[in-house]
C-alpha cells in the first residue's frame, strides 16, 4: 500500500485509483477537500522499476509544482519505513527544506516493519529527516497506525499557513 492508499486513508474516501502494482501514478492527481484545500497525488520518483525518462519526467513535474509562483502550503513526504533512507528520499527532503515548503514526513508500510526493528529503524529514519520543523511519522494505511497524529500534523501546517 504505497502514496495513493495513504492518501485515500487519510481523506477517510477512496478518491486516488489504488494498485496492487507499485508505480501506478503516472501524473499529478489534483483533489479538491471541501472549499479548504486541494492535495496532489505525485507520482513516485525514485521507483526504481520506473523507466529512467519516466523518472525523469515525474522529477521534472514534481519540481515545477514545488517552485511554481504559488508553491504548496505543507509537503507530505512519504519515505519507505521498510528500507534504509534511500538517496532520493534524501534529495527531496533537502529539495523542499531549500524550498522553504513546510514539511511532514511519513515513514509509510509501518505495518511490514518487524518489532524487532522498529525502534532502530525509526531511530535510523530520524537522524536523516527529523528535525524539530520536519517531524516523522511511522504510518500504515492497512492499520491505521498513527494516521490520526499525521492528519493532525498536516492539519496544523495547513492551519499555519492559512494564518500568515
């Protein structure tokens, strides 16, 4: 269950197309929540059995919508709570602290990661992206585990944002 099911999870709707198949999102899926604020479905830019130009081309939109005149109000970086901080998980995360785009990171799949291992890995996952403006979450669309902390995260940045 990868970006589009959390998104789904956290909406409390299934509005994003799910696939059991990674790397579905082959463009930016706009979703208008109410009259508060639209979400951006990204494709996933470092999957690593996307074509090379197809990874590319998914950077290149991803980075027109993070600079353009109107740049987001929060940013939901998802990494993979399975796997070690990956090279473009780390790019990103700099790209959008560069930015100045408000940043929340959730450690996705947290559901697949043994309890034997959790607390390193978790322990690993924030010594590379947490900081005291850019929390981490662990987070499973399939349990639910820690949803309702990430919305409340996301909600308040969004909050924040709508005050300045």
């Amino acid at each position: 269950m990868g970006k589009s099911s959390l998104l789904n999870a956290l909406l409390g709707i299934p509005v994003a197309r799910v696939s059991a198949t990674p790397g579905r999102t082959q463009g930016l899926y706009w979703y208008r929540v109410g009259e508060a604020f639209d979400v951006v479905d990204c494709p996933g830019y470092g999957y690593a059995k996307a074509a090379r130009t197809s990874r590319e081309l998914f950077a290149g939109l991803i980075e027109d919508l993070l600079t353009s005149a109107a740049p987001p109000a929060a940013a939901l970086l998802l990494v993979d709570g399975r796997l070690s901080p990956q090279e473009s998980d780390r790019s990103m995360a700099l790209f959008l602290r560069e930015a100045g785009i408000p940043t929340v990171v959730a450690a996705t799949k947290w559901d697949d990661v043994k309890s034997s291992v959790r607390v390193a890995r978790r322990r690993e996952l924030a010594l590379e992206y947490e900081d005291p403006t850019r929390p981490l979450v662990a987070v499973s669309s399939k349990t639910g585990e820690n949803l309702r902390q990430l919305a409340g995260l996301l909600r308040s940045r969004l909050t924040q944002h709508v005050q300045e």
